[in-house]
C-alpha cells in the first residue's frame, strides 16, 4: 500500500516492506519440470516515485544551505570602529587615533578637523587597524572617512565622526613687537614667549613659521626671558627693509606642551615694516615700544582666542 503523508511541508513517502523486499530478492527459478518462464520482476509504484524523488531532494537541499550560506555572508558587512591607540574607546588630547575593521580590511582612511587638515597614519595588523601619527587636539570634533573590503570581497565606505575631550590644563603664547597701527621698525625681531615651560622646543619649533611678501630669511632661537620664561626669537639675516609685509603663524592648537599642558589654539601676527626707529624695550612685561609708530597689534588666534 502507497503511504504518500505530507508533514510540515515536506513530502514523506512511506514505502511498504514488501516492496523493498521485492526489490532486493531476485525472481525464483522455475522448477526444471516446468516449462513456463520466470515472471520479470516488476517494482511497485511507490519505490518507483521514491527512488525518482530521492535525488532531487538532496540537490535542492545542497542549494538551499549554499543560498543561506550566501545570504549569510551578504549580512556581515564590515565594522569599523573608532578609538584611541591605547584600546580606550574615547579619544583625549594627545592621544593617537585608531580606526579598526571587523570583517573585513581598511583599505583606505582619511581623518580631518573642521579646518580640513588632516592627520597622518599608517596601517598594520594586515590592514584591519589605521593609527594616526599626529596626536589628537583638545575639543577638537574629527570626520573619518573609512574604505573596506569584506572577507567576501565587497567593497563600502563608511562615515564616522569623533570628539576629543576638554584639557584641564592650557598654555598660551604671547607676540612680541606690538606693533602699533600694524607697523614696526626695521630693527624689530619677532618673540614668542609661552605661559609655561615647554618641554620638547622641536615640536613647537616646527609648528611655526614666518612668510613675507620679499622672502626674507631669518631663522629662530630661544632665548630664555629676565623672569626664565620659555621664549624664541626669529631675527631676520639682514634688516627688514620698510614696506615688508610680514605674516606669523603660530598652529599650536592641539600641541602637548609638557606636564598635561596643552596648547588649544593657533596664534598669528601681521605687520608691516615701517621706517628706522629706535626701539625701547621693558624687560618685565616683553613689551616692545617703538615711538612714533601708533598703537596696537594686527594680531589673531584661532578657535577660541
């Protein structure tokens, strides 16, 4: 008897002993005497549908575990993840900036500030972790631009954001001449005299620049103030000549001066260079009077000042 009971949606087929018993044994012999032949043996209806369904079920099982397989995989894109070097998923001033991906690989990463400048990095771990160079500013928010290739091969591009945290602790900088009106003498060397010690002079050195519209050469040196605070002066090789206009850029922000000490902003000065002058200086405050040159700097600091 044919048993065909459909059971959660799967057909199950029952084929009865009887049949499976046929199949197996082979037909009797007649006896010699007899002179009829053997019957063929003939195999049920039900082992005939079983025996033809068996292979189709398998395949289409096969399909429907590599299709899940795939879908799977489809729904594991890449994560990425945004934190410190040191492992601490926020981000302070001074530390360095370490995107990762889960899943998959960085293939390219670009990290800015709201001013468009750009920190620095490098790959490792094979390509699943990006780690900035420069250190993080203070208070600053960064814009992550990550692209990723799946374990399967998929390509996406993700957009991350980050904010670094406050600093309990500044420094600040101050410009010396105060030129009055924007003009000082040709005599006139450009101070910078800081708050606090600095620790590393090369790193605040190379954060500061002088341009002029004559090219000018000049160079920097640091030259301890009457009250021993930390202070460097750029001197030109020759004096200025009048009418030089004269541009100082100061990109601290973000600088870690020494004992927890940070610098949260850039500072800048313009001038121009007026007439020969004599030039009185009050040692106590850093301040630089030129007679006869009117009051009060060009000067600017950045977000923040």
């Amino acid at each position: 008897m044919d048993h065909f009971t459909p059971r959660n949606g799967v057909l199950r087929l029952t084929v009865l002993a009887a049949d499976i018993a046929a199949a197996s044994t082979p037909p009797t012999e007649s006896p010699p005497m007899s002179l009829s032949p053997a019957r063929p043996f003939r195999p049920s209806r039900s082992l005939c549908i079983a025996l033809a369904l068996m292979p189709v079920l398998g395949v289409g099982t096969l399909a429907a575990c590599d299709a899940a397989r795939a879908s799977a995989s489809q729904e594991r894109p890449v994560k990425v993840g945004l934190g410190s070097a040191s492992g601490n998923p926020t981000v302070q001033a001074g530390d360095q900036l370490r995107v990762s991906a889960d899943g998959g690989v960085l293939t390219a990463v670009t990290v800015t500030d709201p001013r468009g400048r750009q920190l620095v990095g490098g790959f490792s771990q094979g390509g699943t972790v990006w780690t900035s160079r420069a250190k993080a500013a203070p208070e600053t928010k960064y814009s992550v631009l990550a692209r990723t290739k799946s374990d399967d091969g998929a390509t996406t591009e993700a957009k991350e954001s980050l904010t670094t945290g406050k600093v309990a602790k500044r420094n600040r900088v101050s410009f010396s001449p105060r030129p009055r009106g924007g003009v000082v003498g040709v005599d006139d060397p450009i101070r910078l005299t800081f708050a606090f010690p600095i620790r590393d002079r090369g790193v605040v050195e190379r954060r500061l620049s002088v341009i002029t519209d004559n090219r000018s050469e000049g160079a920097w040196s640091w030259e301890p103030t009457h009250g021993g605070k930390d202070r460097i002066v750029w001197r030109p090789t020759h004096e200025w000549k009048p009418g030089t206009k004269v541009t100082v850029r100061a990109e601290l922000n973000g600088v870690d001066s020494g004992d927890g000490r940070f610098f949260t902003k850039d500072y800048g000065l313009r001038f121009t260079v007026g007439r020969s002058a004599p030039v009185r200086s009050d040692l106590d405050s850093d301040a630089y009077i030129t007679p006869g040159l009117g009051p009060t700097p060009a000067l600017w600091q950045g977000p923040g000042g």
